[in-house]
C-alpha cells in the first residue's frame, strides 16, 4: 500500500507541511512523503512512532481528499444517538421514584452511577451508560438531578414532619 504519485502541487503542500506547526499536518506530511519514497505502512510507522493503522488511515485520507487530509478535522461524532427513548426515560424517572433497595442494592439513596448500573440491569440499555447519559436523560424530561431523598417517600407517617424539621 502505497500513495499514488504526486503532482507537483502536491509535492509542494506536502513539502511545506513539514514546516507546519501543527502536529497533526506535520505526521501526516511525513508519512506521504515517506510512502511517497517507497516505504512500506509498517516502516513508517516504526520510523515515526506511530501506528501501521494511522499510516493506513492517511494514505486513504489522502487518497479521498488530497491535500485537504492535512488538516485536522473536528472528532466529534457525526451523529448522536440518545440512550434513552421517551419510553425509556419514562421508566427511569419511575426507577428513580423507588428506592435502590428494590433493585437488591446495599443504599437507599441514588447516585448517577448506581442509577447507570441499575438501568443496564433492567434492560434500560444495552450496556452501561456514563453518569452523563443519566443527567441528560433526566433533562430530557425537565427534571435535574436530585439525591434521592428527596425523591422517595417513607412509609413513616411522620416523614414529612421530619423533612421539614418541625418537632413537636
């Protein structure tokens, strides 16, 4: 694998990126030239440090691009998928309205971990989401996140007596 030949323009934009200062032009132009000069993916990658893949990646990004590979894209996603569906933050409101207990768990207050932990258990998600996904999810609905002690009713008739902090 190979870049194809290059053009002199080509050859000049590759030549005045090594005197880029960014470093993401300058591996980039290294590594053209270099397979330019008939080295293999594997030898450029050992000569520059990097990753055969990386080498791989750039020869197709040149190949797709030409010299606009040189610059550095945003690597953000293209597209977000929400974990959470309307459904699904239905159900995690109404999870979050019990208490951990219910779910076999040591606590009775909830943490945004714990409450990642329980949806994947639930089949919420297919895997374990971040602490994020949860707030989001939550702002989706117009609820921020709270402890869950103020979520979650007692039994003791006196709770909210005691919530309030009013003795008798």
């Amino acid at each position: 694998m190979y870049v194809r030949p290059l053009s002199p323009a080509e050859q000049r934009g590759l030549e005045a990126g090594l005197r880029s200062s960014e470093a993401f032009t300058l591996r980039r132009s290294q590594i053209l030239l270099a397979s330019h000069r008939g080295q293999r993916p594997s030898e450029i990658a050992r000569n520059l440090g990097c990753a055969t893949q990386t080498v791989r990646n750039t020869l197709h990004a040149f190949e797709e691009e030409g010299l606009t590979c040189l610059q550095q894209q945003s690597s953000r996603p293209k597209t977000i998928h929400a974990q959470f569906d309307q459904a699904k933050c239905e159900a995690l409101r109404a999870m979050l309205h019990q208490s951990p207990r219910t779910y076999g768990k040591q606590t009775s207050v909830w943490t945004l971990s714990l409450a990642a932990i329980v949806c994947q258990e639930l089949g919420l998600t297919e895997r374990q989401v971040s602490i994020e996904a949860i707030r989001l999810a939550l702002g989706r609905l117009g609820v921020g996140w709270r402890r869950a002690k103020d979520w979650i009713s007692s039994p003791d008739p006196d709770d909210a007596r005691k919530k309030n902090g009013v003795t008798p």
